[in-house]
C-alpha cells in the first residue's frame, strides 16, 4: 500500500500480484478484493487498461463494497478506449443498482457528458437535470446547470439557454462556471447583433 500511496505504480503492482499469489486456494477475505482493486488502480495509473479492467471485474465478481468504484473506474477506461456505449452501460449499472454509492453524481455527470457530446441532447439534460437535483452538494454541481445551459444553446434554445446561463451567474457569481455563463451570454448577444444586421 505504501507503493501504492506514493505513486510507485511498478512497485506497487510487483507487491499486489505477490500478496494475490499467496492467497491462492485460500478463503477471500476484504483485504484480498481491496487488494485486486489496487491492483487495478496500478495498472489504470499505467495505461495499462486491459489488465486494469481484469481486476476491476475479478473485484465486482466478489459483491464487496468496492463494486460501485470498480464499476465506474471500469466504464471510464472503456470511454477512454472509445466504447461510449459500453461506458453508459456500465456507469448506469451503477446507477441502478448502487443508488447509495459516493458515485452516484460522478456516473450521472460522465453519462451526461457521453450523450452531449453525441448530440443527444434530450438524454444529457435529463442527466443534469436530476444530478441538479438531488445532488446539490456535489462537486459537479455547478457544473450541471452549466451543461444544461449549453444543451438548450446546442438544441438553438436561444430564450431557455439565457434563463440558465443566467440561473449559473446568479446562483455562482464568483465561479468559473458563472464566468463561462458569461460568456456564453456575451457570446449570444454578438450573434444576435450580427442576425439582425445580416
């Protein structure tokens, strides 16, 4: 674990796979199914994705409570190895079935983002829309109601995506999310300036 903590990835995955060896034949126990989502933390630290996904699912076949983060960690590698659809369907088993889980708004938030950056827009704002929702002390928060607010301007929503952008500027004044709002406004006036002279 000290391998681990210390970002020494190689050390780390050499300690994991001995202690994984001795526990061959004998009774699982927490230690060994925390040691294999270590493990494939390791190798996620690394790239390493085949491998990493190994071991996040040897981790969910165990029902421990590390399956919502295995199961998420598992739905990010496969969007990073371009499997959208794959990555929503692990991230709303998630979601389905761990309502509990610490996370719940991450899942929400990265199948949200899978869908906007698909043009599926209905589905990404019914994503944010409900992490806005029921998440509000979540450290995307914020970030949602931005989303939404680029939704409605990416479905030409002109009058909805100003109520929100404005809904960001006055709810976060200070952030960088209300100055995004901002822009996106600044944005929106200077096309409609332009519209009305064309």
């Amino acid at each position: 674990y000290s391998h681990f903590k210390t970002e020494a990835y190689q050390k780390a995955i050499a300690s994991f796979e001995d202690y994984r060896q001795r526990q061959t034949g004998k009774p699982a126990n927490e230690r060994y199914t925390d040691a294999l989502v270590r493990l494939a933390d390791c190798y996620f630290a690394r790239s390493t994705y085949k491998k990493a996904l190994k071991f996040y699912s040897k981790a969910i076949s165990r029902e421990h409570k590390s399956v919502p983060y295995a199961l998420f960690q598992k739905g990010i590698i496969r969007g990073l190895q371009g499997e959208k659809d794959e990555k929503i369907r692990l991230l709303r088993q998630l979601t389905q079935n761990h309502q509990e889980s610490p996370y719940m708004d991450d899942a929400l938030f990265e199948i949200g983002n899978v869908y906007f950056i698909r043009g599926d827009y209905r589905m990404a704002y019914n994503q944010f829309r409900y992490l806005t929702q029921d998440y509000q002390n979540s450290s995307f928060y914020r970030l949602a109601f931005l989303k939404m607010g680029l939704v409605r301007y990416n479905q030409n929503r002109t009058q909805p995506a100003i109520r929100q952008f404005k809904t960001v500027v006055q709810k976060f004044p200070y952030s960088q999310e209300a100055k995004e709002a901002i822009d996106q406004l600044k944005h929106d006036r200077s096309e409609e300036r332009f519209s009305r002279n064309a």
